[in-house]
C-alpha cells in the first residue's frame, strides 16, 4: 500500500477553524496569541478577523475620561465599572481635551502632534501635524487664533479599511475674492503621509466636532441657516446634505454616530425642556425621521443651569436610550414608561467603545525628523501587572488553559479532516 497523500482540503480549512477559535477568546489572550507565529500574526490582524469580532461583540460599552495627575499621555486605566447593564471603561486623559473617536480608536488633536490611540491593542501614534506655527489653534475649546479657523475630523474609509484625519483651515476673507483661503489636507494613518484635499465649496464653523459614520466624515455648520457638510473618505469628495426640515439648529445642536446612523441632536428649552434626536436613513441622506423626542424632567435638567446640551450615547438591543449631559451626568431613558434614571453623577462620557484590533504600524516610511522611536511610539497598558482587576487575574489563571484547549482543538480537527480509508 503506498503512502497516502494529504488531502489538499486539510490545510485550506484550518485558518477558518482558528479563526473561529481566536474568536471567541477574550481580548488579552488574542493580543498575547499574535506572537506565537507569523500565521497567528497574520490571521489576527488581518481586515476580516476584525470586523468579524467587533460584530459578534454583545456587551455595551462607554469609554470615559479619568483626570489623575500622570502625565499628558492617554491610556488606559486598569478597571472599569458597570452602571446598570453598561460598562465603562476609563481612560486616563483631561477631560476637557479635545478627541475624535471612530470604530473603537481616538484621534487627539494637538499643534505639533496628531495622537492616534487604539485602546483595545495599547497602541499610541504620534503623527506630525505639519501645522504652520503661525496658524495655531487653542487647545481647550477649539477655538482659533489668528489667522486661521481649524475644523478637525477623524474616520474610516469604509473601502479600504484605513483610518484617516482630516484638517480645515478657513482664513480670513481677503479682499477681491469670494471664497475664503482654504487649506485643507488628510492624512493616512497606514502611511503616515499628508495629503492635499480639494476644499469644500461651504465653510465649517471653526472648532465644530466632527462625525464619521459609514465611511463619511460630517461637520454641521451653524451660521444663520444651517448647514450639513460631508466628506466621502475614499472618494475624497466633499457634499452638502439636505436639513431635516422640521428640525431647528441653536449653540447646542450637535451631530453623532448613534449606532452606525448620523443623528441630528437638538436640546430645546422652550416651551418646556426637551431633547429630540432625527436620524439619516443610511440609503437615502434626504430622508429624516424622528427617532426620539424625550421630555426632560426637572431632576434631569435642574433649575438655574441654562447653558445644558445633551448627547446620546447608545441605544440598548431593547430600544432604551443612553445618554449624557454637559455637566457629567450619565442617564438612562426607557420609551416603554417614559421614564429616565440617572446612572451616573460624574461621568465623563468620551464615546461609544468597542474592541477593535485594527494595528496602528510604525513604518520607515513615516515621516518624523528629529524625533526619537520613543517619542514616535508608546504602548498604553489595558491591564497592569499591578491591578487587582478580577479580570487580570482570571486571564493570568487561564492563560495556560486557553492554549491547551486550542491546541486539543486543532489536533481534533485535524484528525476529523484527515483522509481515510
């Protein structure tokens, strides 16, 4: 009897069954599995692994600001804490600074530096600005100083797969033409290369907060009449968007990613408070409708506090709202009873978070002079060594288990898919 040949199908099935393994396992043992081989490596961090695990992903999730005196860098703080059925997850960073967020990373804007952060695989990138010094823009509030009007956004091209940052300047008008000076660029997070961008034929409000929603970066202009201003992240094309036409925009409008649909969020005053949110049906960007429309209760609003917005943050698989205000409250809003619970007194809601091993690479190519590797790059620790989190301990506990049980695993498949006769 000669030697029986391998059969051509036991290899091409086994990515797929360790993908359906890595899938399942939580987020520490995934990033320690990336080092075990460059199959491993590849599998993990390829486009396909991740989506795939950022959908199957059941626990909601917000990521809040941690003030604490330890330096300027973001990172993650060992623990995190349920308030209701939500977990938040803190990150330690100033509350009042000015951050992007797209599919589970943070973009923090700065003069001499654009921070991208991926809390799940404690990966920080620093990317020059390539800022002129004389077209500075203030730190806190966004707000510019002469002579230029920075707007900042932050997105993924859903082609693609990349992330990019996108820059406005808008300058001053300058006499004998009727379009302002315009300096627009972006920048790819894979390449780490500025680019120039044709600029928009509608200016943005300087320091407006961006969203970025099914590969599109939105700015809301608000200037007399209001204006929705986007920008298609693979095409590079910059849209106007039609205005809910029942819908009225003061200081406190703002636009979100509310569950993968661009909501348009007002919080109105008069003649009682109330918060009412419309969403953009995702085939069709002239069509609006209103999603919720929220009475605010006195012990949600308070007497005396004129100057309040409200933002939401998910929407439970059950329909109940989660939202926060601007004074660090976090609330709740169940439609079925109409009522809203507090969750949270001081909470510093930064966004939506989910787990996404999207890598942030270093490469030759990236363009940093006079910058040492450490500055360029730094890891944030998800879990300290440290931490007496009962999650760290349980990974360290089953860290040995988990390979034994993957590795039980594909000796079954393998046996399974083995050729008999």
């Amino acid at each position: 009897m000669g030697e029986e040949e391998e059969s051509p199908n036991s290899m091409s099935i086994l990515p797929e069954l360790l993908e359906e393994i890595f899938i399942r396992l939580p987020l520490k043992s995934i990033l320690k599995f990336r080092t075990v081989s460059k199959q491993c490596k590849s599998l993990l961090e390829s486009r396909r692994f991740s989506e795939k695990r950022m959908s199957l992903q059941k626990n909601r999730r917000i990521l809040a600001a941690y003030n604490c005196d330890c330096g300027d860098r973001p990172r993650l703080l060992p623990e995190s804490r349920f308030e209701g059925d939500e977990e938040i997850v803190y990150l330690h960073c100033h509350a009042s600074r000015p951050s992007l967020s797209c599919d589970g990373l943070l973009c923090f804007p700065e003069q001499d530096w654009i921070i991208v952060l991926n809390p799940s695989t404690r990966q920080l990138r620093r990317f020059s600005s390539g800022l002129n010094h004389k077209y500075r823009f203030g730190f806190g509030l966004w707000s510019s100083f002469l002579p230029g009007n920075w707007a900042m956004g932050f997105g993924r091209d859903k082609v693609t797969g990349s992330f990019k940052v996108v820059r406005l300047c808008f300058s001053y008008w300058e006499i004998g033409k009727e379009e302002p000076v315009v300096e627009c660029g972006v920048l790819d997070v894979q390449t780490g290369v500025w680019s120039k961008l044709s600029p928009p034929r509608d200016v943005v409000n300087p320091g407006s907060k961006s969203v970025c929603v099914n590969g599109s970066i939105y700015w809301l202009h608000i200037d007399g009449k209001c204006k929705l201003i986007s920008l298609d992240l693979h095409k590079q094309e910059f849209n106007r968007i039609p205005f809910p036409a029942t819908a009225r925009a003061t200081k406190e409008t703002l636009i979100v990613n509310l569950e993968e649909c661009l909501a348009y969020v007002n919080t109105s005053k008069w003649p009682e408070w109330r918060l009412d949110i419309w969403s953009m049906d995702n085939t069709d960007q002239k069509r609006w409708s209103k999603t919720f429309s929220i009475r605010l209760e006195l012990k949600v609003v308070a007497w005396r506090r004129n100057k309040r917005w409200f933002t939401p943050v998910s929407v439970s698989k059950k329909g109940h709202l989660v939202f926060c205000d601007n004074q660090k409250k976090l609330f709740k809003y169940y439609p079925w009873t109409n009522e809203i619970r507090c969750l949270s007194l001081d909470t510093c809601v930064i966004s939506p978070y989910v787990e996404n091993l999207f890598s942030l690479p270093l490469k030759p190519s990236h363009p940093y002079p006079h910058v040492s590797v450490e500055t360029r790059m730094s890891r944030c620790r998800l879990f300290s060594k440290e931490s007496s989190s009962w999650i760290y301990k349980a990974l360290q506990r089953n860290e040995f288990r988990i390979l034994e049980i993957v590795f039980t695993s594909l000796v079954v498949a393998g046996y399974i898919c083995s050729p008999r006769k």
